[in-house]
C-alpha cells in the first residue's frame, strides 16, 4: 500500500518521503523493518524514532523533524489503531447454524440475517438477537434474552436469561453477563438467606466486554452498562450498579453493589469500590485506589481510602522519609 493512500486513509500529513514508497505492514518502533509502519505517542520512544528502521512513523503534529518519514497526526495514537486495520484482517465467518448447535426451535426463527452459530453454541426459547451475529464454540444465551445487531461473542462466553443488549456488543472469551448478584440475609439461626436476584443486566450499543468479566443481574430493576464502554479482563460489577458512557474499568476493577459510575470515567487495574458510591463524570481513579466514598466530577484520587492524587503523592514522598522524620522526632524528644 502506498504511503501516500496510508496518509489518506488516516487523514494525516506526509511529510520527508516519497508518496509512492510501499508499505507493507505495521511493527513496533524498535522492530521495525524497510517497508513497515510504526508510531510514537510516548515521549520516552522520542529517541527511538531517529533510529528506527521503518519506513515512516506516525508521530504528532509538533513531533520534531526526523530523518525518517513521518506522517504528522492531531491523534497519532488513534491514527495508529487504524493504521493496523488497514493491514490486519481478522478471520471470517460464513452464515449458518453448526450441526452440534443446539437452538430452540422458536430461537432458530428469530435469529437475524447471516448469523454464524458455531459449535456447541445453546440458544434457549424466547431468544431473539439481530442481523450478522458470531456466536463462536460452546456460547450459551439463556432464555428471554434480546440482543441487536452485529453481535459477536467469543468461545464459553454467556449471557443469562432475560438480559438485553444493544447494538455491536463484543464479548470476549468467557465473559458472563447477568450472573446472580451476590446478595443474601442472614436469618434467626445465623445462616445466609439467597436474596432471589430477579432484575437483569442491560448492555447498551458499542460496549465490549472482555475475557472473564462479570456482570451481576440486579436483585430487583437492571444492571447497566453504557454505551460505548469498554471493560477488561476480570471485572467484577455488582448488582444494580449503572456504568454510564465510554467509561473505562481496566483488569480486575471491582465494583460493589449499587455503584454509580459516570461518563468518561477511567477506574486503572486493581480500583475497588465499595457500594452505593457515585463517581462523577471524568473522574479517574489510579491503579490500586479503594473508593470508599463518592467521588467527584473530573476528579483525580489515588490510594486506600483514595485521596486527591497530588496530595496523595505528597503522601507517599512523606511515607519514603518517615525513618528520617522518625529519628528526627527521638532527638527532639531526647532535649524535652
């Protein structure tokens, strides 16, 4: 592909190099071949892009001026995801039901146009999901459950009854949408009561859901995630929380029951919740914080109990020099 039809496709600005040079894949900056793309969006790969072997490099519009060719870009990061798009093509799937599938017969006549049902997949009565469906090896969608078009859902990923989910959901490997809630009552001889957990869970269009996330149906009313979300690997939502849109919950977040999540929030690997929180929109929360109270709109927080994150790096620099801070204490004890 010439750079010149790469430059187009990514709305970006070709600049120290021949238009006509091919390019034939994408790699990383420091492996890079003649012939191959790569990028830079964070700085400390500065150094590396006068060095690279690649043909150009995807840099920002006031990246300074290289030897290499450059394609200059107001969003190089996003140029370069579409930049692999135009070289990767993932694999395809024909339409047609696998003959190991087991699909309900009133299921089989509400299943949209060219639906690729793999094998092993179960689909239960009163299922309807939309047009250009990938239900790959051994997926279950129980009972009552609605999904729109252009679903795809990845090996042992299931969805449980009476669950609703948008348009262009993507679910990766073993991803579990509507488990129970964890809830129950502790009864007059001290044993656990199950709180029957009859709500469900709704994900709106554009969500993805990636490899062994779960989402807990409410006991009573809905779980809901936004439009345009995306959550990692290992998330735990609880009951009746609500995800607002394009919201970010990286590996291994957990959220208890009844949290409230804003727009545009990102929660970093390891954020735990603690229930009946509200985070505001465009809060981001780093890597490890626990949340104990509500958080608020655009803030940053750090740490357990989470605290502003400049404070909270205040903190730490403190905590590096309590030994010191100690000593000091003892001698002006010793002179009391």
């Amino acid at each position: 592909m010439k750079l010149s039809d790469i430059a187009k496709a990514l709305n970006a600005r070709l600049e120290n190099a021949d238009p006509e040079t091919q390019i034939t894949g994408v790699a990383g900056i420091e492996q890079a071949a003649p012939g191959q793309l790569t990028f830079v969006s964070n700085p400390k790969y500065n150094h590396a892009a006068k060095t690279t072997h690649a043909s150009a490099v995807i840099v920002a519009e006031n990246f300074p001026a290289i030897s290499t060719g450059m394609l200059r870009s107001q969003n190089p990061y996003l140029a370069w995801a579409k930049a692999i798009e135009l070289f990767y093509h993932p694999p395809s799937y024909a339409p047609g039901i696998h003959p190991t599938a087991v699909v309900h017969p009133e299921a089989r006549k509400k299943l949209g146009k060219n639906a690729h049902i793999g094998p092993y997949v179960v689909i239960d009565e009163d299922v309807v999901i939309g047009d250009n469906a990938v239900l790959l090896a051994h997926v279950v969608i129980y009972r009552g459950v609605t999904i729109g078009n252009n679903f795809f859902a990845h090996a042992h990923a299931v969805v449980r009854e009476f669950c609703h989910l948008g348009d262009n959901v993507l679910l990766q490997n073993g991803a579990v949408i509507g488990c129970d809630g964890f809830g129950f009552a502790k009864d007059d001889q001290a044993r656990w009561h199950k709180i029957v957990q009859s709500g469900n869970v709704v994900v709106e269009s554009d969500a993805e859901l990636q490899a062994n996330t779960c989402i807990d149906r409410a006991s009573i009313g809905e779980t809901r995630i936004g439009r345009g979300t995306k959550i990692d690997n290992l998330v735990q939502v609880g009951h009746s929380c609500t995800i607002g849109h394009d919201t970010l919950l990286c590996a291994q977040v957990g959220l208890a029951g009844t949290t409230e999540v804003g727009n545009n929030v990102i929660l970093a690997g390891q954020v735990g919740v603690s229930g009946h929180v509200k985070i505001g929109d465009g809060a981001i929360a780093i890597a490890q914080s626990g949340i104990p109270h509500d958080v608020p709109q655009g803030a940053m927080v750090s740490g357990a109990p989470a605290i502003d994150h400049k404070l909270w790096l205040k903190c730490c620099a403190a905590y590096a020099r309590l030994p010191e801070i100690a000593k000091a204490v003892r001698k002006l004890s010793e002179h009391e």
